[in-house]
C-alpha cells in the first residue's frame, strides 16, 4: 500500500516578505541610487583638490550609481536588469537628447518669435559647456533611476500603470518643490515632464531613452542657453534676455515655468503614450 505525501511548500521568512514588499524595495532602490552618487562627490570634495576635481567626479559617481541600482536588483530583487541592457543604449540615448533638445528648441523657438526669447552675446570660452556636461549627465542618470526604474517600475508592477504615472506626477514635481523661484506653473510643468519621461520609458522598458530626454533639454538650457534651469543660476555659452510676462517667459525659474513649455510637453506626451505598447498594467 503507497501513501501519497503531499508536498510542503515553505513558508517564505519575515525578513524574505520584507524585502518582497514593493515599499521596501522602493526605499532601498531609492538610497541604492543616491548613495553612491552623495557619497562619491563628499569623498571627492574632502581628498581631491579642487583643480583636479574638473570633468570627472560627476559621470564616475553617475557610473557607480548604476553599478549600485544593478547590485540592488541582483542582491534584493533576484534579477537582471533589463532595464539597464547596454545593447543599443548608445541609440536610444541618443535619440533621446535630440528629442529633449527639440523639444527645447521648440519653445525657445516660440518665444523668439513672440520677441520674448533674444540671444544677447556669446561667451568668451567654451569651458562653461565642458562643466554642465558632466553635470547634467549625472542628473539626468540619477533623477531616471530614481523615478522611472524604481518608483515607476515598482508601482507599475503592483498598482498599475495609472496608479504609477499619478504617483511619478505628484513625487517628481514635489521634488522640485525646494528650488528656488518655483510656483504653481512650474509644478504642473515639472509633473507633465515626469508624464512625459515615464512614456518613453514604457516605449522601450528601458532608461535610456528618458535619460537622453532629460539631459537633452536641461543640457540645452544650461549648456547652449544661459536660461534658468528648475529655478537653478543660468550659465550657458550663449547670454539670453527673456523681456516679457513670467506666465510666458517663466521668468527667474526658467522656461519651464512657461506656460509654453507646459503645451509642448502635454503634446509631447500624448504622442508618446500613444506609441506605448498596450500590453501594460492599465489598473
């Protein structure tokens, strides 16, 4: 006589459940992208003099912040990161700083001919582009990891992707909430861009291309143009006036306080949601 021994299945440890848990995951993947790039700089800063601190601190704590995303999804998320998948990175980023760039070029563009927008003188050197490069390549990597392949993707998974693009919208403009000159124009703006990033990221499952859209345009207007980047100094090559009301110029914050910008990237995301395939968590 067989006797049939049903098969136990083991019940997964506290510690297991935790680290499963989408908000702890969010946390987690949250300090492993800002660690190791607030860390990097202080270190840099404290042992490095500030001649030899030119160019390089700013894309090697870039770099060692997805070396720390890659470990988080390897270690606590038992995966691969395909999200990270280097073949045709080099492509879709950039296509995608030519698409911010567009799109930046677009208002500026806009308001040019509104007679709001005039380049006013050159610079003396072409060492300013040489430091918002770095910069914003740093920028653009950790904001794209932070709030598209962690917060996005890890709401997505378990609330869907409604519930994750209200949650981008609400967290990535409250996190421009401390910058300088910011007001209620420029939040809607800055939570229609994060529509915006999320859209291309769902194109490709990807970083890549919200990362060159990020840093095409930032790049655009701190590098290229001396306009206000989110509130931040302006410092581009070329020396730009902005005569006119703030609704349109978006005065000291930038032009992403401009009502203009909010009609190009409103636009700019309703185009790409629609290219976005529909095998997505619509719940």
């Amino acid at each position: 006589m067989s006797i049939a021994r049903q098969a136990v299945t083991p019940v997964p440890s506290f510690i297991t459940r935790l680290l499963a848990h989408p908000v702890t995951r969010i946390v987690l993947g949250i300090a492993a992208v800002m660690l190791p790039i607030t860390l990097t700089l202080a270190l840099i800063h404290a042992a490095v003099p500030a001649p030899f601190r030119v160019v390089w601190p700013m894309p090697l704590a870039a770099v060692l912040s997805f070396l720390s995303y890659r470990y988080f999804t390897l270690i606590i998320e038992k995966r691969q990161p395909s999200e990270l998948a280097l073949q045709g990175a080099a492509r879709e980023a950039g296509m995608g700083a030519g698409i911010g760039a567009a799109l930046g070029l677009s208002v500026a563009g806009i308001l040019a001919v509104a007679g709001a927008f005039i380049v006013t003188a050159s610079g003396t050197s072409w060492d300013i582009l040489l430091k918002c490069l770095p910069e914003q390549i740093m920028v653009a990597t950790f904001e794209e990891l932070m709030f598209r392949a962690v917060i996005f993707r890890i709401v997505e998974q378990r609330w869907g992707t409604r519930t994750a693009l209200a949650a981008s919208f609400l967290l990535f403009a409250l996190a421009h909430l401390q910058n300088d000159s910011i007001g209620a124009l420029a939040i809607l703006n800055t939570g229609v861009v994060s529509l915006t990033l999320c859209a291309a990221y769902m194109l490709t499952r990807r970083v890549w291309l919200p990362i060159g859209i990020h840093f095409g345009w930032n790049f655009l207007y701190d590098g290229i143009f001396a306009v206000p980047v989110s509130g931040h100094q302006a410092r581009g090559w070329l020396q730009v006036s902005l005569p006119g009301p703030e609704w349109l110029t978006g005065g000291a914050y930038g032009v992403e306080a401009s009502v203009l910008t909010l009609l190009v990237w409103a636009v700019a995301t309703v185009l790409v949601l629609r290219q976005r395939p529909r095998n997505v968590l619509a719940h």
